[in-house]
C-alpha cells in the first residue's frame, strides 16, 4: 500500500473518531444539562425554605393515610 493513502486513512479515522465523541457528548449535554439549566431557571428564585414546612405536614399526611391503609 501507499504510504499517503494509509495516512489519508488514518486521518480520516480519527477525524471519524473525533467526530462522533464530540456529538455524544453534544446529546448528553443537550438531553442531561438542558433539563437542569431550565429547572434552575425556573424555580431558582423560589425560596425552598418558606414551603418546606408545607411539604413536611404534606409528606405527614401522606405517611398517615399509607400507614392505615396498609393496617387494614
């Protein structure tokens, strides 16, 4: 073989390579980091300590109907 064409090859591999790690990393960016930035963005003005009360009491009476529903 060639020596120019196994370097064109080569080259071409790698580029390949680059290529499709550059995209996986593009999706998992897109589909893992896109959900949080918006989450953030929404709801990162809301003080979670003014509602944390509420979702204790929630979660209490949450408990208490499982607790007598399963004692049946």
């Amino acid at each position: 073989m060639d020596i120019i064409l196994l370097q064109k090859k080569i080259k071409r591999a790698e580029f390949k390579r680059n290529a499709r790690d550059f995209f996986k990393g593009l999706v998992i960016g897109i589909v893992v980091f896109w959900p949080l930035l918006k989450f953030y963005h929404l709801y990162g003005d809301t003080s979670w300590k003014e509602h944390i009360d509420q979702f204790r009491m929630l979660m209490f009476k949450i408990d208490l109907k499982l607790t007598g529903i399963f004692k049946i």
